[in-house]
C-alpha cells in the first residue's frame, strides 16, 4: 500500500512543462498498473481476501483507461493531462482508502514491547 501512495504522490506532484510531459505521464501511469496488477496476483497467489483482488482489478482497470485516454489526445493537450492526472490521482487515493479498512490495527500495551522489534 505504500507503493501506491507514493506512485499517487509521484503523479500529483507531476506538472505540465511541454509536451513530453505526456509521455511522462503515461509511463508513471504504466508504473502504477504494473504495481496493481503485481499486488493483485501476490494476493491470488496468497489465498487473501477476494476483495481486496477484486478492488485492485477495479483500479488497474480505471488507471489503464485513464493510459488510453492520455494516449488518444493530440499532442500537448493540457486539458487532457491535467484531468488525466487528477483523475488517477483520486482513483489511487480512493483505492489506498478502501485498502486501509483492511488493515487489522495492532494494539499494544506496553510500547516497549515494539522497541525490541527495533
């Protein structure tokens, strides 16, 4: 999960300069389909929560359209970036949201007890 937040923020700090800003778009966008796409077969492949599979394809699917759609605009299209960019941005934010109620949250007691895993 900590990949996918900081692919979000990789691509949320990204600004149109010319028009290779594009093509840099759609790599880190490449980048972080690849990274859904790695996470949902290690959850497969770990026998996890479906769910979770199930969000993750959901995401991928989203962030492989918002590829096409970047790929289909003519040549230094700012419009086009700009909503493409924000539009990945709030489909990683929502997918790290929906994963974060998965995480069991671990109570400790005495929290010298996590000084020793230090």
């Amino acid at each position: 999960m900590i990949d996918v937040q900081q692919i979000k923020e990789r691509i949320a700090a990204e600004q149109y300069r010319d028009t290779n800003s594009c093509f840099e778009l759609r790599m880190m966008l490449m980048d972080a389909a690849s990274t859904l796409t790695t996470k949902h077969i290690a959850n497969l492949r770990q026998g996890r929560d479906p769910h979770v599979s199930l969000v993750l394809l959901r995401a991928f699917r989203s962030v492989r359209q918002h590829y096409f759609d970047l790929e289909k605009a003519k040549e230094g299209d700012q419009e086009c970036y700009n909503n493409t960019r924000d539009a990945v941005v709030m489909e990683l934010a929502n997918l790290c949201q929906q994963l974060k109620g998965n995480i069991i949250p671990l109570l400790v007691e005495n929290p010298s007890e996590l000084k020793i895993a230090q």
